[in-house]
C-alpha cells in the first residue's frame, strides 16, 4: 500500500498593522466572522488577538466613570450636546 502524504499546515505571519486594523474593525462594531473570513484569516486568531487587547489595558491613565458622567453633564448644559 501507498503511504499518503500529509499536508503541513503554512503558518501565516501578520504584521502589525494588518492585526491592528482587524482589531479596528471588530471594535467599531463588525462581527468577529465578518471580519476574518474576507481577510482569509481564522475567527479563533481574531477572538484571541480582541482577549491579549482588552487584558492588556490598564485602567491607569484611563478617566473614572464618574468623571465621565460629569464631564457630559457639563458639555449637555452648554448646549454642546
């Protein structure tokens, strides 16, 4: 009998600007499958690069929700909103 051959798998490599703007993407409200299948990539990649990018922001530096809430109080009454 013949032996059949197995088919490696290629690894592709994405650089940062094509991860970034697949991020971009599902972050301004495109769906996660939406995205990946045009970009030929896998879902499963795109839901662990959108994971690493919200465990790797730190709530330092980041404005209070409280600061938030008043800030827009403020902008509403001036008319800006």
């Amino acid at each position: 009998m013949e032996k059949q051959k197995r088919i490696k798998a290629v690894r592709r490599n994405y650089d940062e600007g094509f991860k970034s703007e697949a991020l971009r993407m599902v972050n301004g409200g495109r769906s996660v499958p939406d995205v990946a299948r045009p970009l030929g990539m896998s879902e499963n990649l795109l839901y662990k690069w959108r994971t690493e990018q919200k465990s790797s922001y730190s709530p330092e530096g980041m404005p209070s929700w409280s600061n938030c809430a008043s800030n827009y109080a403020r902008l509403k009454w001036s008319g800006m909103f």
